[in-house]
C-alpha cells in the first residue's frame, strides 16, 4: 500500500509540475500571433485594407505604474513630434490572463494607422480603472513638456483629447463599457469597441457589474460564433441583449464572426474595429463605408452573421 501510494504521489507531483510548465508556457506565449494581418481572413474590400498595417512607423515607451497594472505601454506614431498634428487615442482593456504584453502586435497595427494607442498589464479591468488611469496619463503627457525617465516627450502638445476611444475584449469588453459609463474622465471618450463582451447575467454572478442603458456613445460590439463564446462568455442572444439595452438615441452596430472562438476576438475583428476608430476619432470617410451608406459592407460580408446596425 505505502508503494502505491508513494507512486500516486510521484505521479501527482509530476502533473502538477507539467501542469506549472504548460502555464507558464501559456503565460510567455503571445495570444496574437505577430503576422496576424497577413493571415486573418476577410470578407471585403474595406475589412482588407484596415486589416493591413497603416503608413506609419511605429514606436514604443512605457511607464511604471503604481497600481497591480504594473505599467502603462505606449505605442504611437513615430513621426509624432515631427509636426504641429494632434493624435487620437485609443485605450486598450484587457482580456482575463492576456495583458497587454501578450498582444503587442494589435497595438502596434492600430498606431500605424495614426493613433496613440495605451495598455497595462492589468488582469482586473473590468470596472474601467486601469483605462482611467490611462487617460489621466495621457492628458498629463500632453500637457508636460518633459518626463522622467524620457529623452524627450514625444507626446507633448500632440494629443488629441477630443478624440478617445477604447477598446476591450472580454473582461475588457466589460472594462470599456464601465470606463465610459462609471469614471470620472469617462465623458472624454466619443467611441467604444468591445469584442466578445461578458453577458450580463455572468458579469453580474463575478460581481463585474456594468449597465449598457448609460452608453451615450457610439459602441461597436462583436463576438464569434465558436463554443466558448456560445456556450459561456456570450451567446449570440446575450449578445443581443446587450445591443438592444444600449439607448436607442446612440449609433451601435453588432455582428459576430462566423468560423472563430472567443480568443480569436482579439484580432480576427481587427479590419473593421480599426475601420470604427478611423471612422469615430478621424472621420476617415472610406473607413465609414464599413458601417454606413446604402450598402455598408459589413452587413454583407459572409464572413459575420447577425449584423446590425444603428446610426443616429
């Protein structure tokens, strides 16, 4: 008998160590694969050409936080400081166990379409803090001429504080509702895009409470059609139940991917969520054409079911 159990507990501890090592695997592996833009499919002309990398070259900085966010990461324009143009920005909501740090290649195909684009390594971001922190941030690097730490602050006076936007998946699709609706510098954000968003009655079950009947601007909400999404996170009706809470008074637009799971929200949407944020902080009138006009192309691309779309 003390052999045998002398084996179980050999065999348990050898578990629990590939276990370890398969997270922490998971951990450094990258939730989105670098050359994701080349692979992801599309169904039209425009998803295509925002799907693509924009004409910008792309640089870096980050900062330390104090918080369990650790650090605020920037990606932006390089050409930034080279003129007198303001940018707009876009903060990023994380996933539950995807950091920012693990997705970096969305961030820096969004900045190359001329956006300052901010993330943390937040694991909590449902309530919206971390995006708040973000644009307090942003507002202080636009405002200061120099910064710790930086050879110079390529941000200084080139911040476009009229134009914010947020986007989130998963539990960060929760974070960007709340960053809108529940904080204190959420009336400086003009457009939401949340991916794959928590439903309601899960939400309110972990005690990540958000109310969509607050949204006063325009939200674009997408999810997959895949078994995690289906049978967990938010089903195709859950999903619809978040749309039709969002105040009739307020443009929203709704579609969920065909052929995709919950995880491969973070990028396979990226075309047209890339198309909102130009269309919403830019007023890119090809960009629009996604949404708006007689024929907007997401409501016939064979690729998305479901679509919906409310411009007011």
């Amino acid at each position: 008998m003390k052999k045998v159990l002398k084996v179980i507990g050999i065999i348990v501890l050898v578990l629990a160590v590939l276990v370890a090592a398969f997270l922490i695997y998971l951990s450094k592996k990258p939730a989105v694969s670098n050359d994701y833009t080349e692979k992801v499919q599309t169904g039209g002309s425009i998803e295509a050409k925002y799907l693509a990398m924009g004409s910008h070259e792309v640089s870096y900085l980050e900062q330390a936080g104090m918080h369990d966010f650790k650090k605020y990461e920037i990606y932006y324009p390089s050409d930034i400081a080279s003129g007198s143009d303001k940018y707009p920005v876009v903060i990023y909501s994380n996933g539950t166990g995807i950091k920012a740090s693990k997705y970096p290649a969305v961030l820096k195909h969004l900045a190359s379409w001329g956006f300052i684009v901010m993330a943390t390594e937040e694991e909590n971001s449902w309530n919206g803090f971390s995006s708040e922190m973000c644009l307090r941030l942003i507002i202080k690097l636009n405002e200061t001429e120099s910064v710790e730490g930086w050879d110079t602050n390529p941000f200084y006076n080139h911040v476009d504080l009229d134009n914010i936007g947020v986007s989130g998946h998963s539990q960060g699709g929760v974070g960007v509702i709340n960053a809108a609706t529940e904080n204190e510098h959420g009336s400086m954000i003009k457009a939401i895009f949340s991916a794959s968003p928590t439903n309601l009655t899960l939400a309110e079950a972990l005690m990540w409470d958000y109310d969509p009947s607050q949204i006063s601007v325009p939200i674009f909400l997408v999810s997959s059609t895949g078994n995690s999404d289906e049978n967990l996170v938010v089903s195709g009706p859950q999903l619809q139940e978040i749309y039709d809470a969002v105040p009739e008074t307020v443009t929203k637009v709704m579609a969920r991917r065909t052929n995709a799971d919950h995880g491969d929200m973070l990028s396979f949407a990226d075309g047209y969520m890339t198309a909102w944020f130009l269309w919403q902080l830019q007023g890119d009138e090809e960009a629009a054409k996604a949404f708006v006009g007689e024929t907007p192309e997401l409501l016939s691309n064979a690729l998305y079911q479901d679509q919906q779309i409310d411009i007011h």
